[in-house]
C-alpha cells in the first residue's frame, strides 16, 4: 500500500446505477476552442454522453454546474467514444461515438451566452453508419498516409475490420483464425493495426494488405481464399506473450521511433516496430488499465497502471518511480491539459467515479514530542534479555509451528463406513463460526457416489452437520482402490477480515470389501497365485472374514472364495501346517484387493492382541510377465486410439470438402448435377459417425485396461517392498514412480512417465557406476513406438534392488550404491536403453 493519496484536483459520480469500462473516456480540446485545454468527454452504457470543462475545487465545495458542458442521452449504449479529424473538407476536431450497431459522428460548439448560466454547448450529427455486425471496439488514424483527416476502423465481434473513409464505407475484412475481439490499435509509422489474437499472441497486419485482400462480404475457409480472387490477407508479424491483454497503445513521441505498448494480465510489455520486444515487467498485481505518456528524461517513456487494488503506479520504462493510492478501482486512465495545469491524471472507475488527480504530497504538521533522557539500567536489561532467550529456547523446543488457535482444530470432518452396505453418513462438527462450507467427496472410477457435492449454510460456533450418501461401482471392472476422501473448504471471519479466511478440513475413508465382491464356491485352479509369509500362525477366516463365512460352515476356517461383481473369482487359502497364506485367481489383478485387504486385517488383528512384531515377507518372484502383457494391452488400446483420432480428422476434412462443392453448386444460378455428391456426403457421414463410436468405445476399453494397469502395479509395489523389506520412504519413492498418474491422456500417459521415473532411479541412486550417472535425461515426454524399452527398464529396476540397491532421492547414497554395485549380463543388456529415456 501506498504511504501517499492522490491529491483530489477535482471529482465527481456520473448519474445512477451506470456502468463504465475501458472506451467510455477520452480527453481532447473537441469544441476546437484553440486555448489547448482539454474537455473530458466520458459516455456511458446506458447511453448517457457528458463533456466536462472541470475548474479546481476549493476545499468543502463540490462540483460547479458550469463545469458540465453538455449531457445528452442517447438511445443506444455507448461502447467507445474518440476524438479525431473525422469529417471531409475540414481539420477541425469531432467527435465519434460507437454503438452497438451504429457509428455516430459529431460536431461540438459552444455559443457565448449573455446572461448568468453561461455558455451553451450543443453537439450535430455530421453523419452516421448503420453497421451490419455488433461492433466491439474502433481505432482511429491517416491510414494509409492520407494528409489531414482521419480514418475509422471498427472491430466486430465476430473478427471483421470495417474500414470507414470519413462519410463513406470503404471495404471490410475478416481476420484469419479469429476467434473472440482483442484491443485494437493504430501505428502510423508503420500504417499497420495492430491487435491481441485469442491465441495470445500480438498480430500486426498493414493497411495496405488489407486493401487488397479477399472481400469479406462473409467468412471463408482458407481453402476457399485461395480460390477467391484478390490476395490472401496475411499477418506482417507475430508475437506470443503467453497471455490475455488488457489494452494496447502506439506511443510515438519523435518520428523515428515508435513503441508498442501492451498491457497482458500479469506482465506489461514494450515491443519494437518490428515486432520485438524492446522491454517486459512482471507485474506483482492485477492491473486494470494503463497509458503511456512523455517523460522528461530522453530515450525513456513513462507509464500510468492502474490496478485492482485502487493503486496508480507510475513506471519509468521498468522502473517503479511512484505509486499513489485512489478512492475507487480505474477501468479508464488518461493524462490531460486543465486550466493551464498540464499533466492532470483523469481516472475512471466503472460505477461512474470520475477523478482529476495529481501526485504529491501534503506537509505533515505533526512533531513527535521529546523523550526525556533517563540513565539506562544495564543490569534489568540483561535480565530481561536471559528471560526472553529462555522463552524463545523452550519454544523451539516444542517444535510447535502451529498457531495456538490449530492446536485444537476449527473444523473437524469424520466419515462412517457402515460394513453392511448401508448408506455412508459425513459428519461435519465446528468449534467456530464457518462461512460457505462446501464438502467434496471423492472416490475412485469406476465407484461413484450419489452426490459428491455438499454446500452448507453457515455453521454456528459448537454446530454440526451430518450428510448421508450411498456408494456403488459404476462399470464393468473393479476399482483399483477402496479408500475415499472428504474435502471440506470453509471460511472464519476475524476482526481484520470479516470476509473470512480460507481454509480446509479433510478425512479419509475405507469402503468395505463387500461393496464390490460377495463370498462363493473356493476354486482349486487358477492361472496366477501367490504366497504371503508371516511371522505368526495363521487365523482362521472365521475371525478376520467374518462377514464373508458362515459360521455354521468349519470347512471355510482355511479356505474362502471371492467373486467380483464383474464376474471373476479369487481364492483364499490359509496354510495349516506353516505360517502362509496364498492368493489364486484367474486374473493377475484381482489378486491386489484381496491381498491388501487380508493384510490390513491381519494387522488390525494382531494390534487389538497387543502383538507389535507382527511382519509379512513374499519369496516368491515377481510376476513380470503377466504385468507386461497388462502393459502391452493397455498400450494397443493408446494406438488405437491415435488411429482413430487420425481416420476422424481425414472423414472430417472430407466431409467439409464435399460439404463446401454443395454449397457451391446450390448458389449456382445455372443449375448443375450433383454428379453424386450427396451419396458422398451421406456416406462420409455415415463413416465419420461409425468412426466416433468405435473411438469412445476404445476409449472405454482404455479407461478399464488403465484401472486394471494400476491393480496389478499397486500389486507388483506390494509385492518388491515385502521382497525388500522396504521402509515406508521406500515404498513412497516406489509409488511415484509406478504411479505418477491420476488420470491417463494421449499427450501425457502411463508409459512414458513411468519410463522417464525408472530410468530417473537407475541413473541414480541405482546406477552401478558415475558414467550412468552423467547421462543427461530429456525433459520431452511423448509416447513411445512400443514398450520393450519401458519393460527392459523395469527388469532392470527390480535386478537392481535385488542385488543390494536401495531407493533414495539423495545423491550422496547413489555415489556409494554405485561403488558396490558390479556389472551383471542383465545391466549390459539394458544400458543402452537407460542412456536414451525421454
């Protein structure tokens, strides 16, 4: 925040419940008064056009009558008002007011007044153009170096120029690739326009080519531009800033340079004639509007920003010089010559609160009294100092980062899980007052909730809220998870801030297994099986499952069977003789939510037995091979899925092909045959169709190959932390690596991520030696021809643990793994796919 105001020159509200934005003030001498004093003219969208003569407030006055030159309602909104040499036979000063659908153009005059109310002020209508689109903004300037008048060039809001030569409509052009209205400006040095494409990017095209470009009586293709006779509108040059502008200005202050000005959301650029960027700054704020003006220091241009925050911020090229505080938000800034007082800063805001300002200060009045000396008592000063140096100590030692009000928690979020498949309640309890409570509540595809959003009224200090929702599986393939998630966004108003701070409150869940499997017949055979070791005897089924046995039934104290709702059955067998349990299924994927649930039973068990030594260890192999084929499936469906996208953009551009030979044959007048044209049509049509709903259900098909993808992955990341009895640091370094993506897309997918993290790893802290550790990596992602190399890599990755490697995210432990790590077929094999990862 600024430290000065800016001073109040002169100021008032424009009429009742208007609305005001960027176009709606302009500063020039428009009665041609000839003593260069500016008039500001401001128009309104409710059609309201003021011009005011403003004279300096004395303090405790308001606004004098005679300053208010002239007030006329007209019938439509004004968009944007200007003042130029608008008018033939003339150099005088008139006045351009845009509509909606209309351009107007007037002559302002004063006549001397006799009597005490003044002079009178009225404006003529010279002449005007009814447009045939909805305008959004206008330029003005000599286009095309036309000596004493000025030209009109009008921005639709559907993309076309439309060039007016005074009293007459010259020509109008589409913009190519247009797709929503950006400011639009004028370099005379350059005779060019220059605007802010919805690509982000500045676009600078000269008059000269839009003269003789293709006619715009309507919007064409570019393959019919090419066609048409005249020449193709081309851009002269282009530049991407990356970002939405605000406004843009030509400043030309001498005849041989001139600068572009453009002000984007965050970041303020000057660019050169040519395009290039002469300078940038990297706003800290969001601005509102700007101006360029002439500074006193040669070779460097000042600039006016206003901002969000009611800030004025005076910019010397890049550099900061001043900043100002101001009564309301500006969408409008100009700079203008008053009653002989040059440099009046004139701000608009968007509920009509006009301002004449200038920068300064005012002389403070106020002296500080004087201290009386006193001796100073070294001995409590050093008292106080070892008490304080204690306090501190003693907090450091807590660790408490906290504040004393999160100790205690403003909101707490707890969730209950009914294991008989009854309906999920939330319940929200605050201890304060919240504002706008908002619960999410998230689980994983293919379950999906009832209702996922929550919006509360304010919640009372000591209240609560309990919600009630179901879960179900929506698909035809398990979930890969059974855990949720509640998200609870709120607000605590303060003293300071009564609008409230923001904050968050959130808790997991754990849905029941039986949400998704019912018990069934054990089976003896199946393709893929695994063995859990333990360190403890088994436990009968009929303890840690007692909601999928039946009691009455001993034979299923060792042996219990699963079947998925999507059809597939797993088996679950406890040892009698040694301490094991083993998994067996048909499908590798299944085995991951019945393996992580006996285990997590298993520990909640032996927790309520007060036993703490309580571990699992797998010996067996790592299925590698029945992971890869889920890879290799998953990948097929991803190429697929870029055929299809490539077959579609082939049926489309041919339809619109035949679309467009129709076209041109029903605007004939001399009718001709169709020669099949609409047996085509119909046809491509008919493939195009075919086509789409063969690619959404490919892309069904990959949504349940990926889900399947990421069981067998949080199976295969079970299964090496058990082998390696790793930690929990461990085990997280292992699940961002395998599973990096929540969702998976074409641009960014599983394969290409993963293989870029692994080789990451083995680069590091699994590398055998420092010349795989001064491989470079690219930081290019994209998808890759096949798997071999992604699964070589992951052969590596697990060759590599087994032979001592330990994942680490330091460099330190890596140069020492590498010391130890010798050199096996499996490394020599895989090192060249290592040393080219994407």
């Amino acid at each position: 925040m600024s430290l000065f105001k800016a001073r109040d020159w002169w100021s008032t509200i424009l009429g009742e419940k208007e609305e005001f934005d960027q176009g709606c003030l302009c500063v020039a001498d428009v009665d041609n008064s000839g003593s260069g004093q500016d008039k500001i003219i401001v128009g309104s969208y409710m059609g309201y056009l003021r011009i005011f003569n403003p004279h300096p407030m004395k303090p405790g006055d308001g606004v004098q009558p005679e300053d208010l030159l002239l007030e006329v309602q007209l019938r439509e909104p004004i968009l944007q008002v200007e003042v130029g040499k608008f008018v033939s036979g003339t150099e005088g000063l008139h006045l351009a007011v845009l509509h909606c659908r209309k351009l107007c153009v007037y002559a302002v005059s004063g006549t001397l007044g006799n009597v005490e109310h003044g002079n009178q002020y009225q404006i003529k209508l010279m002449y005007e153009h009814n447009l045939q689109r909805t305008a959004c903004n206008m330029t003005y300037g000599p286009f095309g170096g036309v000596k004493g008048r000025d030209l009109i060039c009008i921005q639709s809001m559907d993309g076309m120029l439309m060039l007016f030569e005074q009293e007459s409509y010259a020509f109008g052009r589409f913009l190519p690739g247009f797709l929503l209205p950006g400011p639009l400006t004028y370099n005379s040095r350059t005779d060019s326009f220059i605007t802010v494409s919805s690509c982000r990017q500045v676009e600078s095209y000269k008059y000269q080519v839009l003269a003789f470009a293709t006619d715009a009586d309507e919007r064409q293709e570019p393959e019919q531009q090419k066609l048409s006779s005249g020449k193709r509108l081309v851009v002269d040059w282009v530049l991407n800033i990356g970002e939405q502008a605000l406004d843009i200005c030509v400043v030309s202050f001498n005849q041989a340079v001139s600068s572009v000005f453009v002000l984007g959301e965050r970041n303020f650029f000057c660019l050169k004639d040519n395009g290039q960027i002469r300078f940038m700054k990297k706003l800290d704020y969001s601005p509102s509007c700007f101006i360029p003006y002439c500074s006193v220091e040669e070779g460097t241009i000042n600039t006016l920003i206003g901002n969000h925050g009611k800030m004025l911020n005076v910019y010397q090229d890049v550099t900061l010089k001043w900043a100002t505080q101001l009564p309301h938000i500006p969408v409008s800034v100009k700079v203008a010559n008053l009653q002989d007082l040059k440099g009046v800063i004139v701000t608009l805001s968007d509920n009509g609160h006009l301002q004449c300002s200038y920068l300064g200060t005012d002389p403070s009045l106020f002296q500080a009294p004087r201290v009386d000396s006193r001796e100073i008592n070294y001995e409590e000063f050093n008292a106080e100092m070892k008490e304080l140096q204690k306090i501190i100590k003693e907090a450091t030692k807590t660790q408490d980062i906290l504040p004393k009000s999160e100790k205690h928690r403003d909101l707490i979020v707890t969730a209950e899980v009914s294991p008989d498949l009854d309906a999920e309640s939330i319940t929200i309890q605050s201890r304060v007052t919240a504002q706008k409570p908002n619960l999410a509540v998230c689980v994983q595809a293919p379950l999906a909730v009832t209702c996922d959003q929550f919006i509360f009224d304010d919640l009372e200090p000591d209240s609560s809220e309990t919600v009630v929702l179901s879960v179900f599986l929506k698909g035809s393939c398990s979930p890969s998870e059974l855990e949720g998630s509640c998200v609870v966004s709120y607000s605590t108003p303060t003293e300071l801030n009564p609008e409230g701070i923001p904050k968050v409150a959130q808790c997991n869940f754990r849905l029941p297994l039986r949400l998704i499997c019912f018990p069934t017949q054990s089976s003896k055979a199946a393709n893929h099986k695994l063995t859990i070791d333990t360190n403890k005897p088994p436990i009968s089924f009929l303890t840690i499952f007692p909601d999928f046995v039946d009691p009455s039934e001993d034979d299923q104290a060792n042996v219990l069977g699963f079947q998925f709702l999507t059809g597939s059955k797993t088996t679950l067998l406890a040892s009698k003789t040694s301490q094991r349990y083993r998994i067996q299924s048909d499908q590798l994927e299944d085995l991951w939510l019945i393996t992580k649930e006996l285990m997590l039973r298993l520990e909640e068990h032996f927790k309520k037995q007060n036993c703490k030594d309580f571990a699992c260890s797998f010996s067996g192999s790592i299925p590698l091979q029945e992971y890869f084929e889920l890879i290799d499936r998953h990948f097929e469906l991803r190429l697929n899925a870029e055929k299809f996208q490539e077959l579609l953009s082939e049926r489309a551009v041919q339809f619109r092909a035949i679309e467009r030979r129709l076209l041109t044959r029903f605007k004939d007048k001399t009718p001709a045959p169709l020669q099949h044209l609409d047996t085509l049509l119909e046809g491509t049509f008919r493939e195009v169709i075919a086509l789409a709903d063969a690619a959404e259900e490919n892309q069904a098909n990959i949504f349940q190959a990926f889900t399947k993808l990421k069981s067998a992955t949080h199976l295969v990341i079970m299964l090496i932390s058990l082998w390696q009895k790793l930690s929990t640091d461990q085990v997280a370094i292992l699940e961002a690596t395998f599973l990096p993506l929540a969702e998976d897309t074409q641009e960014l997918g599983w394969e290409e991520t993963v293989d870029a993290a692994i080789s990451y790893l083995l680069r590091t802290c699994l590398s055998k030696s420092s010349k795989e550790q001064a491989l470079t990596l690219s930081s290019q992602l994209c998808m890759p021809k096949d798997t071999s190399r992604l699964k070589k890599n992951i052969t590596l990755f697990c060759d590599r643990l087994a032979k001592g490697g330990r994942l680490s995210l330091s460099t330190d432990s890596a140069t020492q793994q590498a010391a130890v790590m010798p050199d096996t077929p499996a490394d020599l094999e895989a090192g060249f796919f290592t040393s080219f990862v994407l």
